[in-house]
C-alpha cells in the first residue's frame, strides 16, 4: 500500500487529463486517500466508493475498496468491489477468481457456484477452480456434481503430483473413499514418503472395514512420521483395541506415552483401555494423569472414572474428593443426583438427606428434590412414601412427563388405577407420541375392562410405532382376550413370548388364554413359567390360580 497521499493525489490528477471527472469524483477520491493516510479504512472506504459510483468509468476506487476490505476483514464491501470491477471488465478471471474465494469463505455457496463454474469452464489449467467448485457442490449437497469434477480433476491433473494431493483430499472430505484411495496410491507410487497420503490410506482402510489393511497403513505412517499426531495415535489405538488385541493396544500406548509422556489423551485412552481388563489400579493411575495434565481444563467426566474406581476398591474418601472435583465443574442441582446415589449405593443415607433437606430449602421451587425422593422410595419398595413425594414434585412441575410417568405407575402398583387412570390421561393430552405412554394407559385400560375402544387405539397407535416391542404384544393380546377373543389373543402373547422370555406377567396371561380355550396342560405349564420370574403378591396370585386349574 502507498503511503504517501500526495502520490495518490498526483495519480488522480493523471487520470484526470486523460478524461474530465464526473463533479465530485476527484474530491471524494482525495477524502478516500486522506482517509486512509491516517489509517481510517472504514472511513476511506466509504469514500472510496462514493468515487466509483460517481466516476463508472474508472475501475481505480472498486480497486482501492477491495484492496481495504480484504485487508480489514470487511466482505461484504470486498463483494460490491469486485462485482462492480467485474462489470467493467467480465473476462478479467483473476478478480473472478478472487470474488469466488470471498464468497466462499463468507459460506455463500450458491454466489461462489456461479463464479466457479465459469472459472472452470474458462479457465480450466487452473486446479484450484476445480477444487473450490467441488467443497461448493458438497456444502450444497450436490455430492454426484462434486464427485464428477473430481474425476474430472484426476484425469486432467493425472501428472501433477501436487495437485492429485488436493484431489484426494478433497474425495476425503466427500467421503468418497474409493476414489481417494486410488488417488494415495497413485501419489505413493511416485512419493513413497509423503506422509498424508499414508495417513488417508490408513483411515479409509479403517472406514471401509480392512482391519488389517489399514493396520499395516497406519504402521507405514508411523514409520515416517517421527512425531505422529496425537489423534492419529488414537485412532490407531482404537483399531487395535476393535479387534479384541487389549492388551497389544496397552502395550502400544506405552510406547507413545515414552514419545508423549504429558499427553493427558493418551493416559486417558490407557486407563480407558486397563479399565476394559478390569485392571483398576492401573486405570486409575492414568486417569489421574489424564487429569492432571488437562489443568484447569480437565474433562468432568474423568473425575466420575476416578471416583467409581475408588468406589469399588472401597476407598470412598477419595472417591468423595474425586466427585467434589467433578461438582465444583459441573455445578448444577441436577449434577449432584448421581453424586446422592454414589452416597446412598455406599451406605451414607444421613448425608445424602441432610444435603437434599438443604437444598431444597434454598430452591424451595425446584422439583428435582422430591422426584429423586420418591424414585428412591419407589426402588426400595415404600411404594406411599414415594407417592408422596411424587405429588409435591408434580405441583411443582406438572408438565415434567418423567414425573408424571413415575407418579401414575406409583397409584397402579398402590392399587389405585383410577388415578393412575386419570394421571396418563394427562400425561397423554401433554405427550400422544411416546409409545410407552401411550401402551402403559392402553393396557390399564383394557386390564380394567372399560374404554376399550380408547384402548385399541392407544395400544394400535404404539404398535405402529414399535411393532416388535413384546410389552406392547402383549398389552394388545390382553386387549382382544378382555374383548373375547382368545384366539387371537393367543397370537400376540406368544408373540410376546419370543420377544420377552423373562416376563411373568405375559406367562400369567399365556395361562388364562389357554384355560379359557380349554387347554389346561398348557394353562398349568405357563402358570409355572411364571412363577419362575415372579415374587410377592404376584406370586401368590399365580400359585393359587395352578392350585384352582388341579
């Protein structure tokens, strides 16, 4: 850039004994460059275009704009310049070539297309043409149009060593793995060291499932490359690691970990992969390095590892600490759920209702309190403690479908089926797409022997969506036995046998439509199937229902 105005000035004043200046040109020029002398580009630009608006016929203020934008970042006035210089002079390619590089870093795709189109049409020598015009077809989802151009690209371009480099990895960023393999090969065959092209293989080789192939391509990386990426490492070492060869993947981190000792990913994939052989204490150890290397920066979740692995080897202390690190990153009231249950799984009950007391009396509005309560009640059997709580979270979020889901199984396992009725109804106007719902209200429906028109429907509506689920079979089958009809009753559940073999309650159904239909034997045999999986009550209602079959 000249610095000197008066240089500029002097400029004008040649152009302007060439052609008289529209009035105005020559004076908003010399604002322009005053402007810029001082280092105002805004300013100047601004100035700089007035010029060209006023003068048409001179390309030198379009010039100067783009000139300022492209230094200051500004693309948008850089477009106008070069549109406006584009149409005094169309055939000039190098500003085509320049406008389509703007729009395409701008992500104006459809604008860069048509630049880029004419650019390889008209100026085909140039490869780059070819491979700008292609990540435009594939941002825009025109994945047959950049495919064709690239094999256009590789046949035209089939001596340019470099510019195959390209071709391949743009066929890379396509997906288009086929041809980018052939392409490495072809750039090997005349460059056996260039590293690139051995690392494109290797992930190909990998994406396209030749475990053993891409092994040997990521060893040829390996063997040139004196410092490997990090990532690439990891790659490698997940390969190995899909293959079942754990213990040659460990084996191998450490060899990486002798090139990269602080590198807090590989200790991360290391304890990951001592973690696959239930090898704690070695886990352990990487992981807190993992940790230690990311700084401030370290990842959350690797504190949870930490703090399960001291779980299980019974240190809870320090497995406490490693939760208090996780908490102080992750700060949030629902963050701390899976800390209570770490608490309560390893026998603090007082700590965990202390901290819940605590907070909520500092968000006295937020159900998470109650719902954790009440799901913690619910597994451990208190079935109307758990209902209670249930009913203070709901008042508090009654449009929370989880809530509502677990309060109404609550009432159906109480024995309260109106309201647990009447709460999936609700559940039902707030969510009609969930399958679950929409079979849990259905088959209560139908056990209940009322609206069993809105229980077809219902259960209809999930089994479109779930066709295979074997609960939802099975509420279905026990919908046609409640509307007499056995026979096709009977098909469903069995059905639902296949699909769920473990289930009491599809046997227990299996059993009364078989009496129904007369065949005892077959009653009795799935009333004793059953009885293999129940317990409690529904047990004792099975085995009295074998007792009164005899």
């Amino acid at each position: 850039m000249l610095k000197d105005r008066w240089l500029y000035l002097l400029l004008v004043v040649i152009m302007n004994l060439v052609a008289e200046p529209p009035p105005g040109g020559m004076e908003a020029f010399s604002n322009a460059v005053i402007a810029e002398e001082v280092g105002d580009f805004e300013e100047a630009i601004k100035w700089y275009r007035k010029a060209g608006r006023i003068d048409t016929t001179s390309t030198l203020p379009w010039e100067k704009v783009a000139e300022l934008s492209g230094l200051s970042g500004n693309y948008l006035d850089a477009m106008e310049a070069f549109e406006k210089l584009l149409d005094v002079n169309p055939l000039d390619w190098e500003i085509r070539s320049k406008l389509a590089r703007i729009y395409l870093s701008a992500g104006m795709y459809q604008e860069a297309r048509i630049h880029l189109e004419e650019l390889v049409m008209q100026r085909s020598e140039d490869g780059d043409n070819y491979l700008n015009l292609a990540n435009v077809y594939l941002a825009l989802k025109m994945e047959d149009d950049a495919r064709m151009l690239l094999d256009q690209a590789k046949k035209r371009f089939s001596d340019n060593i470099p510019m195959l480099k390209k071709v391949g990895d743009t066929y890379m960023q396509g997906y288009m793995f086929e041809p980018a393999l052939d392409v490495f090969n072809r750039v090997l065959r005349e460059e056996p060291d260039y590293i690139p092209a051995h690392l494109g293989r290797a992930i190909i080789l990998e994406q396209t499932g030749r475990a053993d192939e891409a092994e040997d391509a990521y060893e040829d990386y390996f063997d040139r490359e004196e410092y490997p990426k990090i990532e690439v490492i990891l790659s490698y070492l997940a390969l190995i690691a899909r293959q079942n060869q754990i213990d040659r993947a460990i084996s191998l981190a450490g060899d990486f970990l002798e090139l990269y000792p602080e590198s807090p990913q590989l200790h991360k994939r290391m304890g990951f992969l001592f973690l696959m052989e239930d090898k704690k204490d070695e886990s352990l150890y990487h992981l807190q390095r993992a940790a230690e290397y990311q700084g401030q920066n370290a990842e959350s979740e690797l504190y949870l590892y930490i703090a399960d692995i001291y779980g299980e080897q019974g240190n809870i202390e320090a497995g406490i600490g490693a939760w208090q690190e996780y908490l102080e990153k992750r700060p949030g009231i629902d963050e701390r759920i899976p800390f209570w249950e770490y608490m309560l799984h390893h026998g603090d009950t007082s700590f965990v209702m202390h901290e819940i007391d605590s907070m909520k009396a500092m968000y006295p509005d937020s159900a998470v309190f109650d719902f954790f309560l009440g799901t913690l009640l619910y597994d451990k059997g208190i079935l109307d403690s758990a209902r209670s709580h249930y009913e203070i979270a709901i008042r508090l979020a009654p449009e929370n479908t989880s809530l509502r889901f677990a309060l109404g199984d609550t009432y159906e396992r109480l024995g309260l089926r109106r309201k647990a009725i009447q709460t999936f109804k609700t559940l039902v106007s707030i969510d009609s797409e969930t399958p679950m719902i929409l079979n849990y209200l259905g088959y209560i429906l139908a056990d209940s022997d009322t609206l069993l028109d809105q229980s077809r429907s219902l259960l209809e509506k999930a089994l479109r969506k779930e066709p295979q689920n074997g609960a939802f079979l099975d509420s279905y089958g026990w919908l046609l036995f409640r509307e007499g009809k056995p026979k096709e009753a009977l098909d469903y559940l069995k059905k639902a046998e296949e699909r769920v073999g473990d289930d009491p309650v599809i046997y227990e159904h299996l059993g009364d439509v078989y009496l129904e239909l007369g065949r005892t034997k077959k009653a009795v045999s799935s009333y004793q199937q059953a009885l293999d999986f129940a317990d409690g009550l529904q047990y004792d209602i099975i085995l009295e229902k074998i007792e009164n079959v005899r």
